[in-house]
C-alpha cells in the first residue's frame, strides 16, 4: 500500500542513540527513522536533551522557543537540531527538546538503582511539550505530522492528549498514533495523589481510564487511546495477552488485540558488519570466515583464557534474573564439565557481580568475566565466539541474537518472545539440519540450559554441520529493512483511513 506523497513522521522517544541510551528501545528510535526515510517518507525524531547528549559527538543548534504549560505553570522549551545525513544522502531531523531542570541529569530515568522523585513530572512535560512541536510544526513550516510513532510508558501520555485535551485543535486533529511496546514490563505506575499533575481530567482516573490497583498508570493510558499498537515480536504480540507476560494489563491488550501487531526489530547492519568492523581484529566475512579464528584466539587473549581450541561461549547482558544469570551461576560447573569456555561481559545487581566473580576465581582457565560495559568489547565478543548464551525468562525481541547471527555466533536462547521468531532451532536428531541458525532452551530452567549448550557442543565438533549453520546465520537478513517496511505499510493504512488531511509542505 502506497500513498501519492510522502508521509510526515513524528517519531517521539525518550531516549535514542546516538544521544541517550539504556537498552533496546534507544536502539530502535535510532535506526527506525532512517529506514522509514530510505522509503521516501519526511522523518523528525524527538527526545529530550538529556545531559548525554552532549557526549554524543553530534553538533545541535538552537532553532527556537516555544512555551509548555503543564498543571504545574508555563516553562519554555528551546528546540535543538541536529541534521543527521545518511550515506545514501538522506537526512533525518533529531530534535531535542531542552529543559535542564528535567533532563539535565546524569541519568535517564534512574540515579543509583532508584528511579527519580519527579518522573512523573519529567514525562508529562516531554509529552505536552512534543504536542506543541507538532502544533509549531504546522504552524510555522506547515508541516503537518500524518503519524505521531511513541514508545513505551514515556510517550504514552502524548496518545491520549490527542483523544482528550487536545481533540479539538486543528492543527493536530487529524494526527494518527501508533505507541510499541518494548517492554510490557515498564509502565510508567505513579501515585493516585499525582493524576492531578497529568492535567488530565478526573473522569479519566477509574478502572476503564489511566487508574490501575489504586496507581496512575501511563502505559495503560496509552495502550487505550493510541491509534494502534505494535510490539517487538510476533510471539511477544501473543504472549502479553497472557497473564504471566502481560503484568496485570493482559486484560487491557485483549480488548485492542485487534489492533495489536508484532514487528520484529531490525539491527543496524553498518554498525555490527564484521567485515568492517574495526573493534575486531581481523574482519571475515560467511564467504571469507578465517578472520573469526584470529577473533577467538585474540579475544582468549584479552579475557585471560588459554588460547585452545575449545567451543567458547559467550554471554552480553544485564546481569539480573530476568535475563537468566541465576540460570547462568547455576549450570556454569556443568559447562566446565563440557570442556568450554565461557566469557561473560555485564553490569547489573550486585549479588550477580559478585557470585560471577566468585566463579571466575574458581575457575580461571574456563571463565573469563568483565563487569561494566565496554561496547568495543562487546563487538570483538560477537566476532571471537563460537556461540551466544541468552537463557532469558522473558525476551520481548532482544537485539545480541542477531548481532551473533551476524558474526557467525551461533545463538542458544530461550523459546520465547523475538527470539523464538529469529532462531530457528536444531533438531536433535537434525532433520533441519539444512535450516537450522541456533538452539533454543525449552523452559528457563538450569537442566534444560545444559542440555541446550551440550547438543550446541555436540553439533559443534562436527565441522560440516557446524560451518553450514554458521554460514546460514550470517547471510539471514537481520537488517531494519523488512522491519520498516512493515511500519510504512501500517502508517500508510492509518493515514489512509483517516481520509486527506491539512496541506503540507516538506
């Protein structure tokens, strides 16, 4: 489905890379507008300025002021720009929206474990603020947003502005939202005592509104008043229908689940290219692989690990319980047992820091562990192990398996969420041996983990069959392509419905 023009995107998002990131959804808000922009499409981005960004080693200028009124007064909003060109020559505008006493701060969300006092206030003022960047949009350079895209808990509130407040405003009436969900589990839950601050009106705090066991919930607002909704995954799309992924909004999900849809994410396939990548030691390619034996033997090197040539399996991840290291700690005397070597790259609770370090003591010839992030690491990770450790309980997409797919890492992860939709598992008695890029641990448990890593080694020590699946990883298509062109057919099914709207100019 095409329309005659292009479309006029608003992508809103709380934090993106270059400028800000903690996880996926920065990944996504970074690569998704210069995919819909290869499409033709007229694409903003929007975040706040938070202190990051001045780390980024991008170059803003101030565009202009514009007040935001709030329940808590009127502030201004300085509009920063940054004009990002593709190499294909396309340009992405980034917007950031400066308020200092907000957004000027070390951390995103959170300052030593604990999320701030004041989120609440933070995100309501990014969300009135991106409405009345649409409103200045069409106003000064009539340009007319056709589709506001938000994400998770931080933007939600910008769906249901359009529906309540600011149903009645021309410049905007015509607007269509889309809101995706990375992470059902992160709502955005406040006190009853601060609905007051939304500016939303009190008929909205009830069980059918934003009200949720007592607490103001922002997601729950969103999820009901955006246009439409989409989520990582397919498998993920189904399983927050579910009590056990839908944290108490399933109920929710299931009246819009005919307006629900998974697409799976995309990586950015410039940045993780192991053919260039130039955090790696040597560069390969599925046709050229030797390069990826040099990466191993460097990469034992640089994580104290004798250089033999054993099966080495690799974990990047948060290291908490959500994202299997318990599951990790427990199976690694077993694995050790298997004649493999492990690296573990992370930051996360402590306990987990702690027990690794422990393990890592005990066996140093098997282990080798660093705590924090280092993203060069994590790049020569990708290109010198054989395969990629994800046991997560939940996973709504996850990123790291397609990276490893990319680098010929061959992936064991847990059958759920995006990455049963990416891994196609072996059989055991390799039926599929033609198929096949990965393994998939059939619950989160310790046993079955094991039993997962231990047909990866058996499938390993034959080299025929491993280099085929090796090969096979690397040529998936894990790019953002398909991905986007998945939400351009949704955007322009959206816009469409909605009949033609105000002139617009580019």
């Amino acid at each position: 489905m095409k329309l005659s023009r292009p479309l006029n995107l608003l992508i809103a998002a709380s934090e993106a890379v270059p400028y800000a990131k903690t996880g996926g959804l920065a990944d996504v808000a970074g690569a998704l507008p210069i995919e819909l922009a290869r499409l033709g499409h007229n694409v903003i981005l929007v975040l706040p300025r938070h202190r990051s960004v001045a780390d980024s080693g991008r170059i803003f200028r101030v565009l202009d002021s514009i007040p935001i009124s709030t329940p808590l007064g009127t502030s201004e909003v300085t509009i920063e720009e940054d004009i990002v060109t593709t190499s294909d020559q396309l340009t992405v505008r980034v917007w950031a929206l400066r308020h200092d006493f907000f957004f000027g701060r070390a951390g995103l969300y959170q300052e030593q474990g604990e999320d701030f006092d004041d989120n609440l206030e933070r995100f309501v003022w990014f969300s009135r603020a991106v409405i009345e960047v649409m409103v200045y949009l069409n106003r000064q350079i009539g340009w007319g947003t056709d589709l506001l895209h938000l994400h998770d808990w931080q933007t939600a509130l910008c769906a249901v502005y359009l529906k309540t407040l600011d149903s009645v405003r021309p410049d905007i009436q015509k607007v269509k939202t889309v809101l995706t969900l990375h992470n059902v589990g992160y709502q955005g839950i406040f006190p009853a005592s601060k609905f007051w601050k939304t500016g939303l009106p009190q008929s909205l705090f009830t069980p059918e509104g934003l009200e949720f066991y007592g607490s103001v919930n922002l997601l729950k607002g969103g999820i009901i008043f955006a246009d439409w909704l989409t989520t990582v995954s397919p498998t993920y799309a189904k399983e927050i229908l579910t009590p056990e992924f839908g944290f108490g909004l399933e109920g929710v999900l299931q009246a819009r689940r005919g307006r629900l849809q998974g697409i799976i994410n995309g990586i950015d396939v410039g940045v993780w290219n192991p053919e260039t990548d130039m955090y790696l030691p040597a560069r390969y390619s599925a046709d050229k692989p030797s390069g990826k034996r040099q990466c191993k033997q460097a990469l034992q090197g640089e994580l104290g690990l004798p250089r033999k040539d054993v099966p080495l399996l690799a974990v990047i991840a948060r290291l908490t319980s959500q994202k299997g290291l318990d599951l990790v700690e427990e199976a690694i005397p077993e694995l050790v047992d298997l004649g493999l070597q492990l690296v573990i790259l992370g930051t996360g609770d402590t306990t987990h820091e702690s027990r690794l370090a422990k393990i890592r003591d005990q066996f140093p010839d098997h282990v080798g562990l660093r705590i924090g992030f280092d993203e060069g690491l994590a790049h020569r990770i990708e290109g010198g192990a054989d395969m990629f450790l994800m046991p997560s309980r939940y996973e709504p997409c996850g990123l790291s398996q397609l990276y490893s797919l990319r680098y010929g890492t061959v992936p064991i992860v847990t059958k759920t969420g995006g990455l049963v939709d990416t891994v196609a598992s072996l059989d055991s008695h390799y039926k599929n041996a033609d198929s096949a890029t990965g393994f998939h641990i059939v619950v989160p448990t310790t046993h079955a983990l094991v039993n997962a890593v231990r047909e990866a080694v058996g499938a390993y020590r034959r080299s025929s069959l491993w280099s085929d699946m090796v090969r096979r990883g690397m040529k998936t298509d894990v790019s953002w392509a398909g991905s986007a062109r998945s939400y351009e057919e949704l955007f322009v099914s959206l816009v469409d419905a909605a009949g033609p709207g105000q002139t617009r100019n580019q």
